[in-house]
C-alpha cells in the first residue's frame, strides 16, 4: 500500500520504515530513530536520483480467446497473497464464478445506455470528494478513491464488462455506470463495507426487491447491482485484501454485494424519498453509494409480537420501559434502540424501517423524515466526561482534543465536563430507507448518507 | 462445431492506469548538524510524541520544527517553510 501510494504521488522509490504494532511507543522509536538519521544522509542510488514518465502499458481489450468452460476457468484464475491473507485471492472476480464477458454480451450490455463505450467515466455534476477535491462536470473519475492520489480511469465499454461479470442486464447498466461514478472506494481499514441504495422510478422500472428478503439472496437484480461495485472495485480501482484493501476481517455486507431500495409506496404522507431528499426530483432516479458503512449491520433488537403489543394496546416490556402501560400508540419506537446505537461507535446510522413502523413514527409526530433526524441527533448528546472515554475522538473530530469544539467555537480542553457534545455531526448525516416486508423490524447500518449520483444522466 | 467448443472473445474488465511524472527523492544531507528539519507527524501520538522527543534528545544540534496533526493527512509545510526546510521526516501512525 505504501508503495502504491508513493507512485500514485509520484516518488516510487521513497525510503520507509515500519513501526510496531504492539511495541510501546517509546521503545519502538529506540530502534527506529538511528536508521531514519541514516536513510536521511545514506547517498542516493541511482534509481532514487531518476525522474521521467511512468507509463504503464495500455491493458488489451481482449484478455482471453477460448470455450466458455476455459474462460470461466481463466477469470477465476488467483494469485496467492502473502501476509496479511496467506491465501490465494481472485485476480478478476469476487471469488464466486462469474458471466464470461464475451464481445457478444458486452455488445447486448451497452445497449443499455446511449453513451457510447469508448467514453471515460467522467463526473457528471460538480462535487466535493474526500479528502477536499473538488470536481467538475466532465472531469475524469478516479477509481479507488480510499487511496489519496488514484490514476486509474475507466470507460463505459469497462463498466459493462463488470455488469455483464456480475449478472447484471442492459437495463441495469444506467445504475451501474452512476456507481462508476462513485470511483468505487473501498476504504482501507475500519469503514469496510460498502452498499448502493436506489431510490426514485427506477426501482420498479427494473423489479428490485424493496419488501422481504430485501437485504438478503433470491432477488435477480438486487444481487448482481450490489455485486457490480465489488466486481468494479477489484477490477477498475484495483482493490486487492492485504494489498490495499486492509479492513481486517472484511465484511459480509460486501459478500457478493448489496443492493436495496427505497419502498416509495411505503412512504408515511409527508414523508420525502431519498431522492427528493437529496435534492433531486421525485421522478428522477438515483442511487446513493454508501462507501464507509462502519460496524456492519445490527437488526432489530426487539420481538415483532412484542413490538406490535407495544404500539396495538401498551402491552409487554417494551410498554414497561417507557411506562406506558396501557396505553396504545402511536410510541416513538426509536427510544428502545437509542441506547444501544451510539454504544461503541460515534456517528450516523442508516435506518431501514418497514412500512409500518414509518407510519407509527409520523402518527407519533415525526411529520417528516427531518424531523426523526433531528430527534436521534438530539439523543446523541454525552458529556465532555463520556465523550472523553471514547476511542475515536482522541483523532477524529478534536484533533487529539488540540481543536476547537464546534457548537461552543471554545477549545475541547477547556470545556467543562457536564458541557454536552453530539455524537453526530449533523442531523441531516442519519439516513431512513422505508423497505422490507410486513414484520415489524428495523436494521440500522452504521454510517449515514452517502454520495447521490444521478442514474437517469447514464440512460 | 459444437457449441461447448466455440471460441468466444471475452473482455477486460481491468481498469486504465494513467501515465505520471516521477521525481527523485530530494538530496541527501552529509550531516544533519546545524540543519532545519521537519517532523510531520499524524495519527496516534503514542509513538509520534516519543519520535519527538527521542530526536530532539539523541540529536540536539539539529534545528527540529514539528508539523503536528492527530487525524489522518498530514499537515504540509508551507511554501516559506519549504524554502528553509533542509529535510522532512514523515509519520504516519494510523
């Protein structure tokens, strides 16, 4: 990764050492500190003293002329990787067989969009990336954008190589190419998964799954979309386990991929699609690419039965808690999972509710989906106290407690232990999708709002 | 022929990797005495504090500034502070 790094930036022969992971800091720098001295004075090799123009070599269009049977053999082909994986890794695919990309069905694909397939994937709207770069229309995606300085591109004739790979068909290909679009990061270490979130006409235009199982197998089009940014993140960002790719235990979210819906017939009156809500018209179609979901998945923390017991007539333990003892709803059902959410990890979640459990939110009160965002980052206020005896502020956010705490403008270390900070940054990070099915059950992603890219601009 | 033993053309799905510059790295110094040398240091300060203070100990002769930050990049010099910079040691602890 350093290594890639450094030729991203442009001095591929840049001298480095390792720390410890697990020797005490002072020690460590015991044995580091006389070698970096060294590495500062040692005489330049004549490799370090080149300068010029890296170019690598075009890849060919055609990788592989045979049968059917020996290109699914050759596109399965891996290359062991070392320490960290110690395991042979996949050179094209996700691990699982793939849809040769034959010239035929590549050909069929790109029927699917009227942009022609020697077009460079080019950002399509101005847009702030990660790490503050700012886009223009038409300027060139680059792929892996979890690696600052990333020179790989990518056409639309590349694209449709991976759709075709993933199962996907041509009336999928405007999705996938706005998820081209996105560069495809993956992250490096501890936000490893990722998912897309259709939202708007498309949805039903194409079947995706939005009821039950929505999240799970059996969907012909909710797998192989979710499985097109894998299959785009390994072959046009590179992204490679133990290589670039570091989370380490990986993620089952990116197992295959996952793709899911908005439900806009389940929508509560009032309530605004993720579209509308990221600033697109209620008959436009996009697909948000949530590239840093944290901490996996957590699903519902209570029983369907008691759930309904609590909103029908005020029964069970849910009804004990709030003491709301017979007493039918509409209850705000989001007070049960609050104390759980913000255990572990700062930040937005994602809320995946059914229909239902949305309609008990604004019969409760909730008119709009704002005014449930501003509740939960109401409910993410600690103490300076509690805020400091987490792990992730010591860096994120306070600039290991050197910065200026926002809601205040006073310094982090001059704040008084009882002064109350949110755990979210902002209200509008938390995101709520109406999917799923008829059983009272929600699921919460960690990690909020992801960029929106416009689908119907790829058609 | 049969159809199991057609030959089909299949595609590359691999990206483009575009062309770069590269440079050398930047000279090397004969000594560090005297020098104007830069710590740029990000990330967990349980090792990059003890860097600092073990070269400002080990190394007294050397004029030592230090580029701090705690999150992940690191904060780059300045073009003044480049124009008297003699050399930059880089920390990245994440």
């Amino acid at each position: 990764m350093v290594r890639q790094e450094a030729l991203s930036s442009g001095v591929p022969a840049i001298r480095y050492l390792h720390g410890s992971r697990t020797r005490p800091g002072p020690e460590d720098v015991d044995s580091l500190v006389e070698p970096i001295l060294k590495e500062m004075t040692r005489p330049l090799t004549d490799e370090e003293k080149q300068s010029g123009r890296w170019e690598p070599s075009r890849p060919d269009r055609l990788l592989f002329e045979g049968t059917l049977d020996e290109a699914q053999a050759f596109y399965q082909q891996t290359k062991y990787i070392g320490l960290p994986v110690n395991a042979p890794i996949s050179l094209y695919t996700d691990g699982y067989p793939i849809i040769v990309p034959t010239e035929e069905r590549v050909a069929e694909m790109l029927k699917g969009t009227s942009h022609k397939p020697d077009e460079l994937i080019v950002h399509q709207s101005e847009r702030v990336l990660r790490w503050g770069v700012r886009m223009k229309p038409g300027d060139p995606v680059a792929f892996q954008q979890g690696v600052q300085s990333s020179r790989r591109t990518a056409t639309v004739e590349k694209v449709a190589i991976n759709a075709v790979m993933a199962g996907c068909k041509p009336e999928h290909l405007p999705i996938i190419l706005a998820i081209a679009e996105s560069g495809c990061g993956t992250g490096t270490t501890n936000f490893p998964s990722q998912a897309v979130c259709l939202s708007g006409p498309i949805v039903k235009q194409i079947g995706l799954n939005t009821g039950c199982g929505h999240l799970g197998p059996g969907s012909p089009v909710n797998g192989p979309i979710g499985r097109a940014f894998q299959l785009m993140a390994i072959n046009l960002s590179g992204a490679i386990p133990g290589v670039n790719r570091m989370g380490c235990h990986g993620s089952p979210i990116n197992n295959g991929g996952t793709c899911f819906g908005e439900n806009a017939d389940g929508l509560p009156p009032g309530w605004l699609g993720m579209n509308e809500e990221s600033g697109f018209d209620k008959n436009e179609s996009v697909v948000m690419v949530m590239l840093n979901i944290g901490g996996g998945i957590v699903g519902s923390q209570f029983s369907p039965g008691g759930y309904r017991a609590f909103q029908k007539s005020g029964h069970g333990g849910m009804a004990r808690r709030f003491d709301v003892k017979g007493r039918p709803g509409p209850h705000n059902w989001l007070e049960y999972i609050v104390p759980g959410l913000w255990a572990a990890r700062e930040g937005a979640f994602t809320f995946v509710m059914v229909p239902e459990m949305a309609r008990h939110l604004l019969d409760y009160g909730f008119k709009s989906k704002d005014d449930a965002y501003d509740w939960l980052y109401k409910q993410s206020f600690i103490t300076i106290k509690d805020f400091k005896g987490r792990s992730w502020p010591d860096y994120q956010g306070t600039n290991g407690w050197t910065g200026i705490e926002k809601t205040s403008g006073r310094p982090w270390r001059e704040l008084p232990d009882d002064y109350m900070v949110a755990l979210v940054d902002d209200p509008f990070d938390s995101l709520i999708i109406v999917a799923g099915g008829e059983e009272e059950a929600s699921v919460q992603f960690g990690g909020g709002r992801g960029p929106v890219y416009s689908i119907d601009v790829w058609r | 022929m049969a159809e199991k033993d057609r030959v089909y053309r299949c595609l590359n799905p691999v990206g483009i990797q575009t062309p770069l510059d590269t440079f050398p790295l930047a000279p090397r110094l004969d000594s560090v005495d005297g020098k104007e040398i830069y710590i740029s240091v990000c990330g967990e300060p349980d090792i990059t504090l003890a860097l600092e203070k073990k070269l400002k100990r080990d190394y007294p002769n050397v004029n030592w500034k230090t580029k701090r930050t705690y999150i992940t990049d690191p904060v780059p010099l300045t073009d003044e502070e480049m124009k008297t910079a003699d050399g930059v040691i880089q920390g990245v602890a994440w």
